[in-house]
C-alpha cells in the first residue's frame, strides 16, 4: 500500500463533487492509489484502467479503450450485468453499482449500498459513503447504465490496510 498524504476533502471535493456535500458524506478509507473506483466496486482492490502499465489491471479479451460501454464488457468479467431495469433500486439477490459517463467515455462507477447510501473510490483519494448521488454527479457527468451482480459472486471487503473506519 502506498502512503499518500493527499486527500479529497476540502477544495478538491467542493470543485469536483459540486452536487455531494462533503459534510453529509463518511469517509471510509484512506488515499490509495493501489486501486481505483472500478476496482472499488468490483470488490478487487487494483487499479483497473485500460492503459497498459505495470500498475494496472485489465481483463484479458476486453478493447483497451475508454468508451463506457467497454467498461460494462470489463466488468461482466467479474459477474455485473446490465439491468433489466435501469434504475437505482435495490433488487433481493444482488449488489448494483451505476457507471457514470461525459460524451460516451467513462468517468466514473459507484456503489448502490442502499436506498440512499452509494458508495465511491475518488481515484487516488479515498472512499466515501454518500448519499445517493442524482443522474448527474459533478465532474464525474450523467449515469450510463446500471449494473447488477448476484451475491454469490460478490467480491471482498474493503481489506483493513485501508480501512479508517474499523
């Protein structure tokens, strides 16, 4: 794990994050750059980028590119699959998570842990519990899809070595 002293709170949430108030958000780990908000909410705590670096994690057979769509195809390789019903709403038997996106590119996925909780990795800077976040969410632009993913096949906790809260 690196040892970032950087964090999202302060000017950087309140420039990026303009529909969240950072008061009425939980922070729940500290900065990291050993994994981003897919890994976040893949539960597989990498770095997942399309990029082709040393420090990053991409499925094998999935197009190194940015549109948001190749991030859904990424992530069905971990189980999550579109929706049925585009919606934020819970569903018994699975864990959802909403992709965000600005022109068709990824920006951004977070996790529906409930009816008005969601959960987010901010890049290198730590997780955050949050309410739930509206269609559009600050720099990170418009929700694309939502995906769902049966509990049998959910991923790990976040380990402790992040953990700030126990």
């Amino acid at each position: 794990m690196d040892t970032l002293q950087r964090t999202a709170r302060g000017k950087w949430f309140k420039d990026n994050l303009r529909n969240l108030k950072e008061r009425e958000c939980r922070f729940i780990s500290k900065s990291t750059t050993d994994y981003n908000c897919v890994g976040f909410a893949a539960a597989d705590y990498l770095w997942w980028h399309p990029q082709q670096q040393d420090e990053h994690f991409w499925p094998e057979g999935v197009p190194r590119d940015f549109w948001a769509k190749t991030y859904v195809q990424a992530l069905a390789t971990v189980h999550f699959e579109v929706c049925p019903i585009q919606s934020p709403a819970i569903e018994d038997g699975y864990e959802k998570i909403v992709i965000y996106h600005r022109g068709s590119k990824f920006s951004h996925v977070a996790v529906i842990a409930g009816p008005a909780l969601w959960k987010s990795k901010l890049g290198e800077f730590e997780d955050i519990e949050h309410a739930a976040a509206a269609r559009k969410m600050g720099e990170y632009g418009l929700v694309f899809k939502y995906l769902r993913r049966e509990l049998k096949w959910a991923g790990a906790p976040l380990p402790e070595q992040y953990r700030i809260l126990k």
